[in-house]
C-alpha cells in the first residue's frame, strides 16, 4: 500500500491525511458546521501538494462514526463520490478506536487498556473499551455503544488510560478520572490516525468497494430520548 486518502469527519473537527510512499499530509482543523465547505478543498489540496492524481490512490480510509449524523453523512458521502468516480476501494474505521490509539501512543503511563467516551450530545456518551497489543496498534476489547455517562465502564480491574472529551464534559465520569492511570481529554478523531489502523488492517484484509462506505451511529434514533442502556 503506497498512497491512501483519510477523512475522518465524525466529531466537530474536519480533518483529512495523504499518506504517499510513507509520508503523511495532514489538514486539521476544528470548525463545527463547516464539513461540507472544507472537505472537497482539502483533498483537493493535499493531492495537488503531492503531486498525484486520485485515480493513483490505493484506497481511501475513513471514519465511520460514531458521531455526528450530519457530519458523518456529509463525510461518506464525500468518500463514496471520491471512491466510485476513481474507481477506488475504501476501509472504515472507527472513530472510537481512533482516539484510542492516539491515546496509546501519547500516553506517558504504562497501561495498555483504553476506555473511551466521547461527548453525543442529548446527555450521552459514544464509548468502548480497546487494549494496546504488541505491535503498539489498539483492538476492540467489546462493542461500542451509546449510554449515560454513569453507565461507562472500566475496562475490566486492570489500570486503563481515559479518553476523549466525555471526560471533562461530564461530571458523571469523575469516578472513572480518578481511578485511572492517566486521563487524556483532548484527544479527536484525526485522519492521521484512521490512516495508520487502515493501513494495519490493510495487512490482512482487503478494502472493500466504495458503495459499501456506510456509516455506523450507534444511536440508531437520533430522536430518541437517552436511555440507560
């Protein structure tokens, strides 16, 4: 795998990265409600600087939520345009395990147990629980899902790395910050780091075709009023 496109749009932050040849581009940046304004310009510009064409990419990697509906909508949708009209196969991530590795990579503790929560509005967190393996590329420890912040869960009596912005916008979880070894609040979702887990994942798998780009919310009911799941 030599060139991949990433767009992870799952959060408040649009952010996309070029991975050509083992160097990376990045474009980052923190701007709630403007996507679909920044996205295309983006990719267009990360590909000018690096001189190749879309049709030369190998895959497109993307964020495939949980998060914003409407964020995530306008991101798939810009991969599944990008994918079909260059012929080019994708592979999803999760946005979650995204900012589990991030968290694993910073972290100045030793644990290796990652338990993250990210804020979903209406009084809910996105949250999951991953482990750091021996390769230093997190993996799933259980199914992600959408709850109250008191109904987050450890990972488990082992020492754990808490992260994402679930925990410092929700008293709730204060229990959670102080038992664990380090808590990293500011970590998001970035593009870099979906093109690193895609491009692990890519080791073993195949991408897949680009009209199975689809997101995954999670929270199926965005109506819905907050359970205590």
């Amino acid at each position: 795998m030599t060139n991949m496109l990433a767009i992870e749009t799952s959060a408040e932050a649009c952010s996309v990265a070029l991975y050509c040849d083992g160097d990376i581009r990045v474009f980052f940046e923190n701007a709630p409600m403007r996507h679909a304004e920044l996205l295309l310009p983006a990719v267009q510009a990360l590909l000018a600087e690096a001189g190749i064409q879309l049709a030369q990419l190998d895959a497109i990697a993307f964020g495939r939520g949980p998060g914003s509906f409407t964020s995530l909508r306008i991101g798939i949708g810009v991969v599944q345009g990008l994918g079909w009209g260059a012929e080019v196969p994708v592979v999803p991530v999760s946005s979650l395990a995204a900012v589990a590795q991030d968290a694993a990579d910073v972290a100045e503790s030793n644990a290796t147990a990652i338990c993250v929560a990210l804020d979903a509005r209406m009084q809910e967190v996105y949250t999951a629980n991953f482990h750091c393996g021996s390769t230093g590329i997190v993996f799933a420890d259980g199914e992600e899902r959408v709850c109250v912040p008191d109904r987050v869960k450890a990972p488990g009596d082992e020492q754990f790395i808490a992260a994402g912005n679930g925990f410092e916008r929700f008293g709730e979880l204060g229990q959670l910050v102080s038992s664990s070894a380090e808590c990293l609040p500011g970590i998001k979702p970035r593009a870099e780091t979906v093109c690193k887990l895609a491009l692990d994942w890519l080791r073993s798998n195949e991408p897949v075709p680009a009209g199975l780009a689809q997101p995954v919310y999670v929270r199926n009911d965005v109506a819905s009023k907050p359970g205590r799941n």
